[in-house]
C-alpha cells in the first residue's frame, strides 16, 4: 500500500469517526435563530448559507449589490442565507418548510464556514463537514428532483495558506468539488478573487460576477455549461443515498494532500484501521456482485493492515472484520 494512498484523510484524520457513530453535520437541529427570507412566493433562485449568504440581504454589505443582480433583472432570487448556520441547520430548515411554496429551479449553495470556524477539528473532523454538504444535496435532490445546485466552496477563512483552518477548508473543498458532475451539481470556485476573511462590498461583487454563466446553463438559458463546472467524470462522486459514508471515505483517503502528509506520519495506524474500516463497511453496505469484490478488497486491506502492524491495538477488531469478511467471501465461493 503506498503511503499516499492512505495519507489523506485532511489534516488529523484520525479524528473521523468510527464506522456507526453518528455524525451531528448530518443529523437535522433546531438552530437558535428562525428562518427569514428576502421576498416570498415562486422564484428561481435561492440563495442558501451562513453568515456571507446572509450579507447579501444586509446594508454595508452585499445589500446594494443583490438590489441591482438578484432583486430585479433576469436573476430574481431570494435568499435563505442565515448568520451561524452549520449544515445540520440546513437540514433542519429544510425539513421544517423553509422552501415550501417555493419550487426553486437553482440553489446556489454556500456552506461550511460555521461548521470548520466555530468547531474545532476535534468536535467535527472534516470528513463530517464533507457528509453534511452531501446530505444537503441529497436532501435538495429528493425534494426538487429536477433542482439545479451551484456548489461553492467554502471561501478562505485566513489570507495565510499555512493557517490551520484555511489548510482544513482547502482540503474539504478539495473533496466538495468531486460532488459535482457539471450537470445537476454545478462546481462553482471564485475564492481567488474574495478578500479573506470577512465579506465586504468588493466580495459580493466578485461573487454577483462569477454566477450569470452557471445561472444560465442551470436555467436552461444556455447549453454550455462552464468550463469550470465539474472535475472529470470518472472521478465525479454520485450524491444522496448512492454514495455511502465509506465511499466518500475511501475517496478521501486515495487523494492525498502532500502538504498534509507529514503531519499525518505519527498517525499512520490509526489511518490504517480507517482504511480497512470503510472498505469493510462498504462491502458490506454492497449488493451481489459489487459485495463480493468489495469483500475482498477489505481482506486485501487487511493483510496490509496485519502486515505492517502485527501488534496493533486495534488487533481485535481488524480480526473481526477480517472474519466476517472471509466468511462471506467463502460461502459465495461454494454457491453451486
């Protein structure tokens, strides 16, 4: 196993989760503070975030320039975006109505920002910040089956690359962007252009800037989608029920940040047991075919695992999984 292909879970990975363990990003919660919105009715467009999505709406901020791109115009949108929310606030808006009546053809979706600055990577490792983005796509798609959603990243926390929560942003936007297929989930990327930090008038003018060519693909207004839209298809992830906890974690892991990886060296065999957890999680998760391959990538991973740590802590379970794994593997083998 090369060691790039294990050392890239973002940051400190061994803060993820164990398999089964439930992750708050992605559980819907009652925030402190109610729901508002910039005009009523059918519209569009609509605008969901945190704290930049709600500054379009706010004087001194991006209220005059939402009044000439989004207020009138070809764009009328309205706007959801609410100070503080994390993305199991989100959800809850969402299940709770917050766009009943509404029946948007677009959402420009701007989350992550409260979930990376006012948590520690200790209370929410970054993979929960990636899963909570995807559960409200997923949870936009069951609701407006033909939605489109311009996908941003989350906008730089610092102006300094090294800073420990830009480093954390810059990795889950690394994985955020494989979300997108350039058709139903459109990438859209201007965090060279924004003044870090804190989102002033000259922000919310490159943001106003760098949306008419997506609005119009995802209106349907134009056949050509921007160039930027999508990473390549083969490495584009589905969204919503289709793609599981363990796939995304395993995609995280085969895509290394080399900046990161030599803070990730003393951590090595708590990657490791990671690895083997979510492919055997995944096999599990499979169906037919799929399971029996998926099965024994898992007993590949952990002859790997056993190999490089014969007196590993995490012994015990590795031999779990490795049973219930093998055993499967067998009983399918011996299926006339």
């Amino acid at each position: 196993m090369k060691l790039s292909s294990i050392l890239s879970l973002v940051l400190v990975l061994q803060l993820v989760p164990s398999v089964g363990l439930a992750i708050p990003s992605t559980a819907p919660c009652k925030p402190d503070k109610p729901w508002t919105l910039s005009s009523k009715g059918p519209c569009d467009i609509v605008f969901i975030g945190d704290d930049a999505t709600q500054g379009w709406t706010e004087k001194g901020k991006g209220l005059e320039v939402w009044a000439k791109s989004f207020a009138e115009g070809p764009y009328k949108a309205i706007n959801c975006g609410m100070a503080g929310d994390r993305t199991e606030h989100v959800l809850w808006r969402l299940d709770q109505g917050q766009l009943d009546g509404v029946s948007p053809k677009v959402v420009v979706l701007m989350i992550g920002t409260a979930n990376t600055v006012r948590r520690s990577r200790l209370e929410e490792p970054p993979l929960d910040t990636i899963l909570g983005i995807q559960a409200i796509l997923g949870n936009l798609r069951r609701r407006y089956p033909s939605v489109k959603v311009i996908l941003h990243p989350i906008p730089p926390a610092s102006a300094t690359a090294t800073d420990e929560r830009r480093i954390r942003s810059d990795t889950i936007n690394a994985v955020l962007r494989k979300l997108a297929d350039g058709k139903n989930v459109l990438w859209c990327d201007f965090n060279k252009r924004l003044v870090p930090q804190k989102f002033t008038r000259p922000n919310y003018e490159a943001w106003a800037k760098a949306l008419p060519p997506y609005l119009d693909f995802a209106l349907g207004r134009s056949q050509k989608a921007p160039k930027r839209a999508a990473p390549p298809m083969e490495t584009a992830l589905p969204i919503g029920h289709a793609t599981t906890n363990a796939e995304v974690a395993i995609y995280w892991l085969n895509n290394a940040n080399p900046k990161v990886e030599r803070r990730l060296l003393k951590k090595r065999e708590e990657i490791c047991i990671l690895l083997l957890r979510a492919k055997y999680k995944l096999g599990m998760e499979s169906v037919n075919e799929k399971k029996e391959e998926r099965m024994r990538e898992a007993i590949d991973e952990y002859y790997s695992f056993k190999n490089e740590f014969p007196d590993s802590k995490y012994t015990k379970e590795a031999d779990k999984m490795y049973a219930e794994a093998s055993k499967f593997v067998t009983e399918i083998s011996e299926e006339p």
